[in-house]
C-alpha cells in the first residue's frame, strides 16, 4: 500500500517568551512538486530579469 503523505521533523526553533511553532511537518507527493515547480519558475525569471538588466533592457535599479 503507498501512502501518499509525508511528515518531516524540523530544527527546534528558540523564541523569547513566546510559544514556538510545531516542529513537524505534513505534506503530501503532489504539494511538494507544486512548490519546486512553482520556485524553478521564480528562479528561470530571476535569471532572465538578470540577463535584461545586464543587457540594458531594463532601466533603474533590478534588485533580485
């Protein structure tokens, strides 16, 4: 039988008299490639942004 979610244990997290977050993590299969696909297009665009700047297509400041 597969299952299909994920649950992943993460670093404490230290706070000042707060209460902290939950440190585990629960996801599934599709979520996963949902995310990556989603930052591979944000970084391709990042790049493509670098290349018109440098090129001088795109005026002012290009703070990436």
């Amino acid at each position: 039988m597969y299952v299909d979610i994920m649950c992943s244990q993460v670093k404490p997290f230290s706070f000042h008299k707060i209460e902290p977050p939950s440190n585990k993590v629960e996801t599934t299969l599709a979520e996963l490639k949902s995310m990556y696909t989603f930052m591979f297009r944000m970084r391709r665009m990042e790049i493509a942004a670098d290349m018109m700047y440098k090129a001088k297509l795109i005026r002012g400041f290009c703070h990436l």
